[in-house]
C-alpha cells in the first residue's frame, strides 16, 4: 500500500502560475515566472497567446526529448494556472462596463479606471474585485432564459 501511495504522489501534477499580459500594442503575451525554463506566447486574444504559450512548452519538452536529455525538473508533471494582471483583465473583458462593474465591487469607478490604466491595485483591492468577479460568474451560471 505505501509503494502505491509513493507512485500516486509522483504522477500528481505540479501546478505553476501562468501570468497574462497586455503590451502596449494592444496584444497579449503569457510568460511563467515560476519556471526556470524560459517561454513566451503571444496572441492578439488571450486564447490565441495562451496556446502559443502551451506551444512553447511543448517544443521546449520536445527538444530535450530530441538531444537525450532528461526533461527540465520545473516542467515534468506541470500544468499552468493562468492569471491575470489587473490591466489586461480589465482590458481583455470590454463587456464589463467599468463604472458599473466598480460600483458593483464596492470600489471607485475613478480609480477602478485608474487600474485599467496600470495604477498600483493593493491585495484588499484585488480581493474585492476578484470576489465580484467570482459572484458575476456564479449568477450568470445560475441563468436560465424562455
């Protein structure tokens, strides 16, 4: 029973932090900073940088695979959570309407404004907006129309 546990605890997936980005063309790029292996995707969507991205990982596997070397120890057993910084969230979802959506979270629509722009957002700021976030996705799963 222990050996099964070992080999159980090593086919688990590790889980690495993904961020997104928007560059100043309007484009977005996905880069890990929890790896050492160093890898970009770029896209004009999200979804279109996310599987450059996973592209990129992929070819980086595969070439080690190639040369007989044994696969980077950050990217064996990996999968990658994807998160946001708050401007290209902010940016990447127009149908939010900023000034409702701030009102929504309990925040300043000026200064919800101001993070789309790239302003400093604090952790308390972040919670509340990804807390309102989380409580849009809920209700709109929970919708049912006729």
């Amino acid at each position: 029973m222990q050996r099964t546990r070992k080999n159980y605890s090593a086919l688990k997936m590790k889980k690495k932090v993904a961020l997104i980005e928007i560059g100043k063309d309007g484009t977005f790029g996905v880069f890990s900073p929890d790896t050492k292996s160093v890898m970009f995707g770029n896209g004009s969507t999200v979804a279109e940088a996310k599987a450059d991205f996973e592209n990129s990982v992929r070819e980086f596997i595969e070439v080690f695979e190639e040369t007989g070397k044994p696969d980077p120890d950050d990217l064996k057993n990996t999968t990658f959570v994807y998160k946001y910084d708050m401007p290209s969230f902010l940016s990447y979802y127009k149908i939010l309407n900023m000034t409702q959506f701030a009102k929504y979270a309990g925040i300043n629509p000026s200064l919800m404004r101001q993070y789309k722009q790239g302003q400093y957002v604090s952790e308390k700021q972040v919670s509340k907006i990804q807390t309102a976030i989380h409580k849009i996705g809920r209700e709109l799963a929970a919708v049912q129309l006729v």
